[in-house]
C-alpha cells in the first residue's frame, strides 16, 4: 500500500534485470541427500556433490565472485573453523576456486543450517543466500550466514574479546584496537544489501563490518592503510579502524578476514550524488535543446550556466581531500611499508610490464566474450580492439622519462563510489584496491596520478551512467552523449587544477609538465582497459563505457 499526500506522486519505471537476477532465478536450490547437521556435512557422503555441483552453481550466482568469466576447473572446501562452541554454529568455509584459464583462487564463505521458522523467514528474506535444501521435515537449508544475525554477533564478539576460533588447519582470531571503549551489548546489526566484491554489516549506526569475500595471504591493504591513516598520519577523512579478524596458519602470513570500522553518517556516496546532479545538468539541457541543436563547441559560461556552480564546488572539495590522504600517506619516512621510494627505470619498467601484461590480457577477454557484449555495441568494441598498438605506444612512453617524482602508497581503487558525502565533507572508502588484481601487486607504492586518473574515469562513468537512467527517452540520449563528453571533460579538469594546487611541490608529483602528462595519459589508459575486464566479469551491457574512454582519451591526447 502507498501512501500519498496532495499532489504527491511517485515514478516507476521498468527495466530488464541484471545478469546476477537472471541468473538466481533460472537456477534452482538442490535439495541434499543428508542430515541437516553442519558439523558431519562434508563427511556425510555429498562432498563430491557440494564441491562439484552445488557450490558452484551457488557461488557464479554472487556478486562477489570475480572470475565469472574464466572456465572453472573445480571447487574444494579447505578448511571449516567452527565460529563459536554452541551446538549448530555457524562454520567459516574457505574455498579453493581453480580455473582451466587462470590462477586458483579463495573464496569465504560462511554457512550455517536453518529450519522451521528461521528457515522460512530467510528463504523469504534473502533468497540469493540459500545454498541447498535438505529433504527434512522441517524445512532446513543451508545457507550464508552472514544474513543470520546471531552469526553477526558472535563476529563482533571474536573481535571485542579477543577470542579465537579452531579450524581443521588454523584458527580465526580476532582483535580490537584499544581506542575502541567497553562494549557491554552487541548493538543490533543489518546487512548492508548493495552490489559489493566484499559483503557489509551495519551494527546500530555505530560500527561497520566488512567481511572479505576474496582471500590472499598477508595483510590485506585496506586494514594496513586504514590503520595507518587513523593511528599515525591521524587523517580524519577516513572510517578510524575498530579492529579485524585474521585466520592464522603455522609458518604462514595471517589472511584478514574482517575489518571493522566507525560507521559513518552520510548523506549519500559521491557517486549517487552525482549521478543525481548530472541527471539535472541533463535536465537543463534537453530544456533549451532547440537552441543547443547545433552548438558543437559550447563557450565556457554557457556550459558553466548549464551545470550550475554546486557540484564543480563539491568536485573542488573532493580534490582537496584528495591531495591530503596523499599527502598523508608519504608523511613518514621510518615505516618501510609508507615510506616514499624513487620511481626509477626500474619501477617504470615495472609499471610498463605490469600495464602490456593487463592491455594483453583484457583485449583477448574481450575477443573472446564479444558474443556477451550488445550487438549493436560490437562494431565500436571492435574498433577499440583494433587500438592496441597504439595504446601500447603511448604506454611505452613512460620508459623514455625520467621522473623526479617518488611513489608512495595510494589508495589504488579509487573512484566515486569510493567516498561518501556527508553534506559538508568527504570520507574515504576502501583501501582494498582493484580487486581483480592480486594482493602483492595492490600493496606495491605507486604513482599517486594512478587515484588521480581513477576519479577521472569516475568521472566519465557518471556522466554515461546518467544517461542510461530509465527516465531518459531513448531518442534523447544522443543529443546528449556529446554534453555528456562536455560535462566529463570540464569536472575531470576542475578536479585536476584543484589536486595539483593542493599538492604544490609534493615530491610524488612530477614537477615536468611533459612528464605530468604522460604519466597520466599512460594511467588513465591503463584504468580503462581495467574497466573491460571488470564490466565483462560483472556488467558486460556496461563495457561500452571503458571502451568510449579510450576511444576518448586517445583522441583528446
């Protein structure tokens, strides 16, 4: 029932659902030939059958799977760490992904069993986190804990006690930072439901949790950095650290499972904010579209009129805070994981080898799934696939400078969705980086223009996404991709200026202009043939939006 007040009214639009939908519809829950007992399940006689069959099936259907476009060799259950000793306790599953056309991978993947009525309330609830049925008479499932919230809580308990939880090969073990006081209740918890690579947890407002879904060994880069930035460089534009639960194994690095956070309150991320001014920048626009027909290269203070003085304050206000987390991150010298180093031949070499590597592999990725990208989007693919050679030249460039600038640890995944506004300011997400890209490789200090050309690329993201909104007519959207291309290229400048004005004379910017560009053309480059390999593992309609970007930077180069 909807409730309206006078001249109220709502929209509704209808769209075709996401590859993610289609597919937890089309596939159907197994029903598994066992007691509904966690502890005896992989010894019951159905491992082969969850290994072969029902986790994979379950875990494509996730959004948090990376790899929906390699081939799968198999999946194995490695270890089962038993989350408390009360009888029918969640498990931490951790699971072995190996794959025909790439390196194997781990997954987490808590389970706990479920009947009667709790059963029927998540089946109801939260259907995509069913794993399996079982053919009892009461109804119990199998399915992923992280939507139980007594599993939820013994989480924060790990942490807030210290406690440590015993595994077949090693042991979860949780830990608190001292700034976080006495916690005498548990607050009340919810699954934050957004598209997510990791899986998150709101408690009361007042803490944030985040599972990791993908494991590597070693300490994973988002609770280095946010440690770092919250309890020596004191950077308050950032979640402070609350504490983290890490499974340990002998003569092994610790693998972070969970990192816990302040909760932060905000109005929106950047990126909900800005799509929702680029959708009125586009109102304003299609207003005076007679008169706009034919204007082909807008004077600066009609496209200043048309997009209004707010956002490119806000766009001001992000670089600023920007140039200060880096600025902050090269602030200490006695930290051999913070310290600022020389990017030298090497290292630029390096970057070169990592960024032929990435172009190399994407490009096949996209030869291969050009059946996956929208027919009538195939021709411009193509003609992208066609560029690179040159894209290579332009990257090998970097190989003929030599910069006086330093590298420093960065925030390596850095885009709108990656900040939230709280109204007056701006905090900083995730520091996990790209997580398509091994953890050794996130953890490496970098040229700080590498976040720099990522909010770029955001940038023409939003500006793209906007117009792909239900509410836009279709025989509106070319009219608008050149103001869209206008838009994009006027934020991604006022941006730049404003980075490079907070960052005067910092040693990890390039103090040569022709150095400066090159080094940013070469990144902004490189996070879009990123952008091909992510969108075909997750958003393939979406690809058309890296493949502009380079059509674009190649052409504005």
């Amino acid at each position: 029932v909807l409730t309206l007040g006078p001249h109220s009214h709502y929209w509704f639009t209808v769209q075709p659902q996401s590859e993610r939908r289609r597919a937890e519809k089309k596939r159907v829950v197994p029903t598994l030939n066992a007691r509904p007992e966690l502890q005896s399940l992989l010894d019951d006689g159905e491992r082969a059958r969850i290994e072969g069959e029902v986790l994979p099936e379950y875990i494509a259907t996730c959004r948090w799977f990376g790899a929906k476009a390699r081939t799968l060799r198999q999946m194995r259950v490695l270890e089962r760490s038993t989350i408390s000793s009360e009888p029918n306790a969640a498990q931490f599953w951790v699971v072995e992904t190996s794959y025909l056309d790439g390196p194997t991978e781990n997954y987490s993947l808590p389970v706990k069993i479920a009947s009667g009525d709790n059963a029927r309330a998540i089946t109801q609830s939260a259907p995509h986190a069913v794993i399996a049925r079982f053919g009892d008479e009461d109804g119990s499932i199998l399915f992923d804990a992280v939507w139980d919230p007594d599993f939820r809580e013994k989480l924060f308990r790990l942490m807030l006690d210290r406690q440590h939880a015993s595994g077949r090969n090693g042991n979860l073990v949780g830990a608190l930072s001292p700034r976080i006081g006495p916690v005498a209740v548990v607050p009340p918890s919810n699954v934050l439901r957004g598209e997510q690579s990791n899986s998150s947890m709101l408690f009361a407002d007042k803490f944030f949790l985040k599972l990791y879904r993908k494991l590597e060994d070693g300490v994973n880069p988002d609770v280095e950095v946010t440690r770092f930035l919250t309890e020596r460089a004191q950077f308050k534009n950032v979640p402070s650290f609350g504490g983290a639960i890490e499974y340990r194994r002998d003569k092994l690095q610790p693998t972070v499972i969970c990192l816990l956070q302040d909760a932060i309150t905000s109005e929106a991320d950047a990126w909900t904010m800005t799509l929702d001014h680029v959708g009125r920048y586009y109102e304003r626009v299609l207003a005076r579209k007679a008169e706009l027909q034919n204007e082909t290269a807008p004077a600066g203070p009609l496209v200043e009129e048309l997009v209004g003085g707010v956002y490119a304050e806000k766009a001001k206000l992000l670089a600023q805070r920007t140039g200060e987390l880096h600025l902050a991150l090269a602030s200490v010298k006695d930290d051999p994981l913070f310290a600022p180093e020389p990017f030298n031949a090497m290292a630029q070499r390096s970057v070169y080898q990592s960024m032929r590597a990435l172009l190399r592999r994407n490009f096949d990725s996209l030869t291969k799934n050009l059946k996956d990208v929208p027919e009538h989007l195939r021709d411009e693919a193509k003609e992208v696939l066609d560029t690179e050679k040159e894209i290579l030249a332009r990257e090998k460039r970097l190989l003929d400078r030599k910069t006086n600038a330093v590298k420093i640890r960065i925030h390596g995944d850095y885009h709108l969705g990656q900040v939230l506004s709280t109204g007056k300011d701006f905090v900083i997400l995730d520091f996990e980086g790209e997580p398509a890209r091994p953890m050794s490789e996130r953890k490496l200090k970098r040229s700080a223009l590498r976040d720099v050309a990522g909010m770029m690329r955001s940038f023409q993201y939003a500006a793209y996404s906007a117009l792909w909104q239900p509410a836009m007519r279709t025989e509106d959207v070319p009219f608008l991709e050149r103001w869209a291309d206008t838009w994009y290229r006027l934020m991604s400048g006022v941006f730049l200026q404003n980075y490079l004005q907070t960052t005067s004379g910092a040693i990890f910017v390039p103090k040569n202009f022709d150095d400066f560009q090159i080094l940013l053309e070469a990144y902004l480059l490189d996070k879009a043939v990123y952008e091909i390999g992510y969108e075909l593992n997750n958003r393939p309609d979406w690809v058309i939006i890296p493949i502009r970007g380079i059509k674009h930077i190649l052409k504005s180069a």
